[in-house]
C-alpha cells in the first residue's frame, strides 16, 4: 500500500532555535576549552560539542561557531589542543564561554611542541592537526588527526553540562548561567 501524495499529513514545524536547546540541555556532555595560535596569540573557546571518530587512524571532532571570534584563528593555523576540564574548573569554563575578554590574560599555560597552548591541570589533553572541515549550518564540523595525548594526574569527576548547568545532581549546588544565549563558542 502507497501513501496518496494529495492526502499525506503535514509534516510538524521544525524546533525553533530557543526549543532545540532547551531539549538537546537534556543530553549530558563534557566541557572541553578548544585552543590555538594565530601569529603567535593564544586564543581559544569553550566547546561542549567534542568526541572521538575514529581509532585508525585516531581522530577527534568538534562543533564551532563560525561566528565566533576564535574558531577562524585556529582555523588558519590548522593545529590545536582540546583540553578536557574537571567539575572544579568553572572559572575556565566562565573564562572561555563568554563573548568577551581576553581569554589568556593572567593564565598559566604550557606551549605545545607545535606552539598551540595547552592549559594546565586539565583532565586530558588532545592535540591535533586539522584534517578536515565540513559546514554545518551555523557551525563547522572541524574534524582533527591526533598527533599527542596527555591525560592529568590523578583521578577527579569532569566537568558535565546538562539542562544548561553544570553538573547532573540536583541535591549540589552548581553554576548555572556561564554561558548566555549570545555567547558564540568558537
């Protein structure tokens, strides 16, 4: 049996902007901050849209902003660093969410072997040349060839952003509002 084209439903109204964020805040994610060099500037964004792609060869992707102020930087290096924050970082985090500011003002960093700042006492980092890019509406999806891992010492909880707060337990006080419907990662 086929459908009749004259009397198929109408599809639903795709989510609007404030409605799709609201429920992909009920998917659970870490918090990375995504670094670079431009002419030998540090620069950097926090980024919640990080995985693993591939073991063989290994590459890792993330989401950026195209309308934001760091991502084209890093972009024309074509190397950078993602470094995975731990639940105590929230001034990192604050630091790298927001629109403004200088971003490596008073921070102690570590310059990579390919001159890409790697921050401090962060879970794990992930440095990587960029292997390709792919549009994705307001984003790219920049997917990168890891070239050297370093986790941190110790063992601590990482930092998760879930229903757009910090952390998954209701009974913890937790930071809510770092980022703002106008910040742009990337």
């Amino acid at each position: 049996m086929t459908a009749d084209p004259v009397r198929t439903a109408a599809r639903p109204a795709a989510p609007g902007p404030l409605e799709f964020r609201r429920a992909m805040g009920l998917f659970a994610s870490g918090v990375t901050v995504v670094t670079g060099s431009d002419g030998g500037e540090p620069v950097g964004f926090a980024c919640q849209a990080f995985a693993s792609v591939s073991l063989d060869p290994p590459l890792v992707l993330f989401c950026a902003d195209r309308g934001g102020r760091a991502w084209p930087r890093i972009r024309r290096s074509g190397r950078f660093c993602v470094n995975v924050l731990g639940e105590d970082q929230v001034e990192m985090c604050a630091r790298f969410g927001s629109s403004t500011g200088r971003k490596f003002d008073g921070l102690e960093w570590d310059p990579s072997p390919w001159g890409v700042p790697a921050l401090r006492d962060v879970l794990l980092r992930v440095h990587a040349e960029i292997e390709d890019v792919h549009p994705a509406g307001d984003h790219d999806v920049v997917v990168g060839r890891v070239v050297l891992l370093e986790a941190g010492a110790g063992e601590r909880r990482p930092m998760i952003f879930y229903g757009g707060r910090f952390g998954v337990d209701p009974g913890e006080p937790q930071a809510a509002g770092l980022w703002g419907w106008g910040d742009h990662w990337g």
